[in-house]
C-alpha cells in the first residue's frame, strides 16, 4: 500500500499511527481506519475469492493467489514488496516476509484493516438477503451461536464444504 500522507489532516495522520493487527481493533476502531487508510493510500488493491473457488483449490492457494493480483496492482516497479510472515514465490517483484508484519508495517496492518473490514461488510450484506446464519454478528466466525443456526438450517451457499471444522464435525456436516 503506498500512502500519500498529504491528503489527510494532521490529525486524521496522527491517528493513522494507531494501525495494527486488525484483531487489536473494535470494529468502530477499524472502521474509522478504513475510512483513513482509503484516504491516505495513493493505490488500493481488495481482491476476493467466491467460496466455489476456494473448495475447488484450497483456502491457502486462494488466499496466495488473491496477494499476489492485489500487489500487482498496487506495487511500483521499484517498491519491495511487504509480505505478512511468508515470501510469494510467484509474485514476479522484489519482495520482503515481515514476521509479525500486521503489527510491524503500516502497510500491512492497513491491508489487514481492509481485508476485514471488507469481509464483515460482505457479511453482513449477506446477512440482509438470509438472516439464518446471524452472519450480521457472527460474521461467519464459529461463535456458539453461528454453530446452533448450522445445526438447525443446515450449512449455507457462502460455507466452505472443504472446511473441516470442529464445529461441522460436531455437527456431523458434510459439505
């Protein structure tokens, strides 16, 4: 992510310094970062992957994959690229592994605050259209709750069947 720092107030800089692991934050807190980082960045990048995709090729290829295209699109020619614990052997750019990035490298932790903050959004749209799942609170996390409406409705269309939870497998689901 590359940010252009001039956009922003001092105040709204001042309190882009609060970035971090997106898990540290409320989600008041990361939403008030979206809103600054999306400010802030000269480039943005959010690339997502239909759950099809996923159970076809696997969470972790998908997850590369998706890091991959977001920093082709977002990354100069001269940038190393910043990658959250691990190196992208496709990724044809010069690169860096952070151990730890998403609480070390502003740019991490801002594609870590829009990652999920896009994810819960998408959730909670869902959310709207089929209120089973309670996917507007639980956010697709297996909370005791989001575990009671699978086994009462059944796992939905937005549930990896490749997914082999404990939940499913208390449950006895099978995709």
């Amino acid at each position: 992510m590359l940010f252009d720092l001039e956009r922003l107030e001092l105040s709204d800089r001042r309190s882009l310094a609060r970035l971090n692991d997106s898990k540290q934050h409320t989600e008041a807190g990361r939403e008030e970062l979206y809103s600054l980082v999306i400010q802030a960045a000269a480039r943005v990048a959010i690339v997502s992957r239909c759950v099809r995709t996923i159970d076809a090729r696997g969470l972790h290829v998908n997850n590369l994959d998706a890091l991959c295209s977001a920093l082709d699109r977002v990354a100069c020619e001269e940038a190393i690229c910043l990658v959250d614990g691990f190196s992208l052997p496709r990724l044809g750019r010069e690169q860096r592994a952070v151990i730890g990035g998403d609480g070390r490298s502003a740019a991490i932790a801002a594609a870590s605050v829009l990652a999920k903050v896009t994810r819960d959004r998408h959730m909670r749209r869902i959310a709207e259209l089929d209120p089973r799942w309670d996917f507007a609170t639980n956010v697709g996390y297996s909370t005791p709750e989001h575990r009671a409406a699978i086994a009462a409705h059944g796992i939905s269309p937005l549930h990896r069947r490749s997914f082999a939870s404990i939940a499913y497998q208390q449950l006895s689901l099978r995709g």
